[in-house]
C-alpha cells in the first residue's frame, strides 16, 4: 500500500505529535508499506526553523525507509495571532506543490492541529480519489477557546467552520480518547466515521530501566536523591508554576530534587519562579536527545503531568503513555473530570491531585517520598498497564487495518461505479 501522512510536525522535533507520526511512519514501512510524509521544515517547540534546514523552501529527505517532503513555513519564536495565522497559512499553501507532485497515495493519514491542513489533505484525497483519515490529537478550535488563546468573533466562526468541514470531508476520523468521541457525536459526526485508537508508545524502546549506574543521575549529581521529573512542553496550559510552588514547599527535604526537561524560553520563565519562590531544589535541563530518554525516564522516582484548570476535559497528553510504559509511578496535577486523570485512575500506577494546588502536589509527593514500597507498586502496574493498552504493535495493527479496509471499500466502489457506466 502507498500511504501518506500529512503531518506539520515530524522527526526531528522531540515531543508531541511528531515522535508519534514518526514512529507510525516507520512502522508501516517496516510491514512492507511505501510512505511518504507532507511535512513543515522542523521547528518545535523553539518555533523557529532548526538551523540546518533555514534558507531552504522545500527539502527531500529519506530516514528509515520513509520519503519526508518539508516545506517552509513562517514561524516566529513568540507568535501573536497574525504569525499564528500566516504559519498554518504558509503551511497549507506550501506543502501541497509536494503533495501533489508525489506518487498517488492509496490512503492519507493527516494530522490535526494543525486544523487548517484538512483543506490540502481533502483537496488532494478528492484529486487522487482516495480515501482521508483524519487523525485528532486535539479538538480545535474549542481547545483553543477554551483556555483563551483563541478570542476574535470573526476567526471562532471561520475555524468553527473549518473544524466542521474537517469533518465532513475526512472519510474516517481516529480518536485518540473516549472525550474525543463524546464531542464529535455531540457535534453530530456518525458513530460510523469515528475509530478510537489510543496513542502509543514503544515498549521496547521505553521500558523499566535501574536506577543504579544511571547515567542520568550520574551526570546530574543524583545518586540517592528522590527525583520528580517532569519532561515536556512548558506552555501556560500546563502552569508549572504550580511544580515550582511544591518544589519550594518541600526544599527542607535535601533527598527530594525535582527536574524539569524542556525547551529553552519555558525553563527562561521558570528560572525566574525558581528565583521568586527560593526553589533551589529544582534542576532546569534542556531537552534531552531521544536515544538518552530511557535513561532520564529510568532516573526518576516520581513523573509529573501537569496541566492548568481550563484546560478542556478531553486533552490526552501524550507523555502518559511514555511515563507508563517506564515503570514509574505518576502524580497528574490535572482537571478531576478530564481525560487525563480517567487514563491514571485506570492504569493504577499514580494518583490525581487537583491542579494549580502546590500544596496537595506537594503532600502527595512526599507521601512517595515516605513509601518506596507504594512507589514500586504503582511502578509495576504503570509499566503493566502500558503494555497492555498501549503498546505501539497494538496501534500499528489499527492502523494499518483501517487502511486496508479504506481501500478495499474504495476499490469497491470504484467497480461498483464502472460497472454502472458499462451497463
């Protein structure tokens, strides 16, 4: 099968979508598929072009088996709403000359956000007759609203609209949790166009490592420390603040570190909440390169998800699959009926503690601290859970299943069509 995927994000970009897609990618054509990838030149989460790919306006690039077509993209480092808009605007006009320009796909996956990246998508499924799978990682642009990013009357009602031809113009929608499909059916899309396939991860790459002769705690100066890591994106919606407040609440305790990985601006803003809250037991690192993250994963004690009050019911971080699949047990600072905290309360393997709360972070992680034995419990059902719900085999087996049925009722009613013709 020829499969394309429509992607803004993709490898190199560490975190979010793009491992996600490029896992997938690799995957299929490890099952004998042709993939090509649509795709932005790499820029997150810094939102500016990575330095060996500026200059350029498209690049072809060939990793692992997988055909990566990027195009440029406007991008500035702190984007207002006009350089949002021309970055999904630059994207959709430039990436489709690849598009189209490519081998005839028999199926497209593409992913959203970015929302405006249907309308290529479903151009070009209609141009080559094939069918569309849209991928929702986020429901836009409610999510948007919902915490206030988005509040021009105007461009709600035109990405209301969008979102409701997104819809309309995909042949199938896969869902990556239960709230997604709640919202779409409440919207009025067909049970029939929704497939639910949870977001992955490998288990064999992300597993339970020992925190002896860890390089990570070796380099760090962590040896016999109690580590609560959080590792990702720090935008306003996941309020780390709220870490930093609990890290200061519990810096009486020597044992006890907290490290926080990600991009430079975030730790730049968090370094000062560092500084005003006295919490001189927080470690800022960068990110860390992909191969090195069992390691860092394997050094904690404790993974954090975090995310602010308003944050919608049905966002499903991706990184709660990773801290599952490493063993460890997880404390969710998250909104009590989202998405998120249903996920922890399943796997077993962490406890929810209501968010923008340093105080009731802060008890529970030295309630932890005070039981290994309970840490190593919820380490066992975390790693546990994760194989058996999460597993990437599992998601590649929906995938390429869905595929193959897209096709085959594509080619049904293709025949179907000419035999009328004949007659």
């Amino acid at each position: 099968m020829q499969i394309l995927i429509y992607s803004y994000n993709y490898y190199p970009e560490p975190i979010g979508i793009a491992p996600l897609m490029t896992e997938l990618a690799e995957g299929l054509v490890k099952r004998g598929h042709q993939v090509r990838v649509v795709t932005a030149m790499p820029n997150y989460p810094e939102r500016q072009i990575y330095q060996s790919y500026r200059g350029k306006l498209y690049l072809t690039e060939y990793k692992n088996g997988v055909q990566i077509q990027r195009s440029y993209v406007w991008i500035r480092p702190q984007p207002n709403l006009l350089d949002r808009i021309l970055l999904d605007a630059s994207f959709v006009v430039t990436s489709f000359l690849p598009a189209i320009i490519g081998w005839r796909p028999d199926v497209i996956i593409s992913t959203s956000p970015s929302l405006p990246v249907c309308v290529p998508a479903a151009l070009l499924g209609w141009l080559r007759n094939c069918p569309v799978i849209l991928n929702l990682q986020d429901i836009l642009p409610e999510a948007a609203i919902h915490v206030g990013l988005l509040k021009n009357k105007f461009l709600i009602k035109l990405f209301t609209k969008l979102e409701k031809f997104a819809y309309q113009s995909a042949t199938t929608i896969s869902v990556i949790a239960d709230g997604f499909v709640e919202n779409l059916l409440r919207k009025g899309v067909p049970s029939h166009k929704i497939v639910q396939i949870p977001n992955w991860v490998d288990v064999n790459f992300i597993r339970p490592l020992p925190k002896e002769d860890n390089q990570f705690r070796e380099i760090h100066n962590l040896k016999d420390k109690f580590v609560v890591l959080y590792s990702g994106n720090i935008a306003l919606t996941q309020g780390l603040e709220t870490v930093i407040k609990a890290a200061a609440m519990l810096r009486h305790i020597p044992d006890i570190v907290f490290a926080i990985a990600g991009e430079a601006k975030g730790l730049q803003r968090l370094q000062q909440e560092c500084l005003n809250y006295g919490a001189d037991n927080v470690l800022l690192l960068p990110f860390q390169p992909r191969e090195h993250l069992p390691q860092m994963l394997a050094a904690a004690d404790v993974g954090l998800v975090v995310q602010k009050k308003n944050v919608v019911s049905f966002n499903m971080p991706s990184k709660i699959q990773v801290l599952l699949a490493s063993g460890r047990a997880l404390i969710a600072s998250v909104p009590d009926n989202g998405t998120a905290a249903g996920a922890i309360r399943q796997s077993g393997g962490g406890f929810v503690v209501p968010p923008e709360d340093p105080q009731t972070l802060a008890n529970a992680i030295l309630d932890l601290y005070q039981n290994p034995e309970k840490v190593k419990n919820l380490g066992y059902k975390s790693r546990q859970y994760a194989v058996e719900q999460y597993a990437f085999e599992q998601a590649l087996n929906q995938y390429e299943n869905l595929c193959y049925s897209l096709t085959e009722d594509a080619q049904v009613i293709k025949s179907a069509t000419i035999s009328k013709q004949e007659v």
